[in-house]
C-alpha cells in the first residue's frame, strides 16, 4: 500500500453555521455569516501519496499570502465575516514537501477535491505535476461569477492549465463512477458532491482503504450523525454523498480522512477505521 503523508498547511477558522448547516433557505445562508460561535482553528489538510507510479498530491493547501492585504476581496461577505485564517510561509506545501524528502517537481499528479482557496492556494508550487480538477468545477469556479461563489480565480497562477477528470472506471463500491490515477488502480477519483456541487474524493486501496475526503464534512463526527455543512448548496446530495462513505465503510474498513478535521493525521497514523452505527447514517 502507498506511503501517505498528512500535509497541514495552517489553518482556518469558520462560524460554527458553515461546519454544521443552521437553518433552511436564506436564513441558512445568512446564519454562515452572523453566528456568533466560532470553530477552533482548524487544520487546513493536503495529502502526499507516495506511489510507485509517482507522488501524487491530493489537494495543495493554503498560502500565506493570504496574510497580504487585499490578497481576498474586499467586497465579499465571506471574507469579510465568516473566515479566519492563519498560515506562515513554512506551513506552504512547497516547505512541506521538501521537509518530507519530496521536492515539489517529483509530485506527478495533483487532485483537487474543488477549487476553495484553502485547497487550491498552493498550486504555485506545482509546477511540474499533471492537475486534475473536474471540468464542471473549474467552470464554474471561473471569471467573477467564481468570485461571486467565493472562489479566486485571479489567484490562480496564470500557466496554471489543468487536466479535466474523465469518470470511465466503472463503480467502486456504492460510487456508480471513478477514475484510477495509477496504472495497478490502486488510487482512484470518486465523485463526492455535496460541499460544492462537483466535489471529488480520493481512495488509496488497501487494507484498511484510505478516504481522501476533501470537505465533505467537517468532522467523522458530523459524517457519522449524517449532518450537512452550511456550504453545501443542497444538503439532500450532500447527505447523499455521506450515505455512500458509510456505505463503503461497511463493506470494508476504511479510515476517513476530511480535510479540516484535527483527529484526521492521527486516525491516518493509527489507521483508525470508520465505525458506522444504525443511529445516524444508515
């Protein structure tokens, strides 16, 4: 089974609305921006795969420019309101990498779940690796109606040119499509929407299977009881997408490995597998 590495490149933090949704229609929206409790800070997670095919990185983090002013825009209610963050230039994946033994030109292939800043920040450093983003992702992250969306298209690196995901795998376990990024099919693409509408995950097959979970919840926590997050701009196909990880977890052992939750390296460590009981998701 590949090595896998847990990257974490700062953190964030968010209006407890956006973890757990609040709320139906507008007000769920609008509690994203005014509730008054707050997350913890929060880790901001990409993955290293060391494949015998190549590294493969899954997601690339955040970059301390966002410390720069101007570097969001002014004009969003998001970055206005609703987030924090917290990110040194030694915690970019470039560092990281190099701190891992990997330089950043071994990375052969990148994955981004979706294109939110925090994983998609780092794409500075890649500049010899394939990127793999869906197409409908990238599009509709693009132009101003991306930045509408709270993406940041602009920041971008302009050689910046990716690869579109291609789903001709066939089904894996409860997922109908999935695409294999190694020749052995051993590290596979999976379709998660949800958190945004063209969300992807990456499994590493093995025993115990590793979920590269981006942002399709917050916590295990919030996947095990089955809860939306506030981002997700229809949570029935976001607890659709939860349905399907349990599914997968109880046809086989599988660790779940979301993006921003602080017990994510440690279950990767101890290969701590995803218990699903018949309360919650069933």
């Amino acid at each position: 089974m590949p090595g896998v590495h847990a990257i974490r490149t700062g953190f964030v933090q968010v209006r407890k609305a956006q973890q757990q949704s609040k709320g139906k229609g507008l007000a769920r929206i609008a509690n994203m921006l005014v509730d008054p409790e707050w997350t913890e800070w929060l880790p901001i997670y990409a993955w290293a795969i060391e494949h015998e095919e190549g590294v493969i990185l899954v997601d690339t983090g955040e970059t301390s420019r966002v410390h720069q002013q101007g570097y969001f825009p002014g004009w969003h209610p998001f970055y206005r309101r609703a987030t924090h963050f917290s990110v040194h230039a030694d915690e970019e994946i470039g560092t990281q990498l190099r701190n891992l033994g990997i330089s950043p030109r071994d990375v052969r292939q990148v994955v981004l779940t979706h294109l939110h800043t925090d994983h998609a920040g780092g794409l500075k450093d890649l500049t010899s690796a394939r990127s793999w983003v869906s197409e409908q992702e990238f599009k509709r992250a693009s132009g101003f109606g991306g930045r509408i969306q709270g993406y940041l298209p602009h920041r971008w690196p302009r050689w910046w040119e990716p690869s579109f995901i291609r789903f001709d795998g066939g089904a894996f376990g409860p997922f109908g499509q999935s695409m294999s990024l190694t020749k052995s099919g051993d590290v596979l693409i999976v379709p998660t929407p949800g958190h945004t509408p063209h969300h992807v995950s990456v499994v590493v097959r093995g025993s115990p299977t590793l979920f590269i979970a981006g942002d399709t919840s917050y916590s295990q926590e919030l996947l095990i009881a089955g809860k939306s997050d506030g981002v997700s701009p229809s949570e029935d196909v976001a607890k659709t997408t939860l349905a399907k990880i349990a599914a997968l977890a109880r046809e086989r052992p599988l660790v779940y490995l979301p993006s921003h939750d602080p017990q994510s390296e440690e279950r990767l460590l101890n290969r701590s597998v995803l218990a699903i009981e018949k309360a919650g998701l069933c």
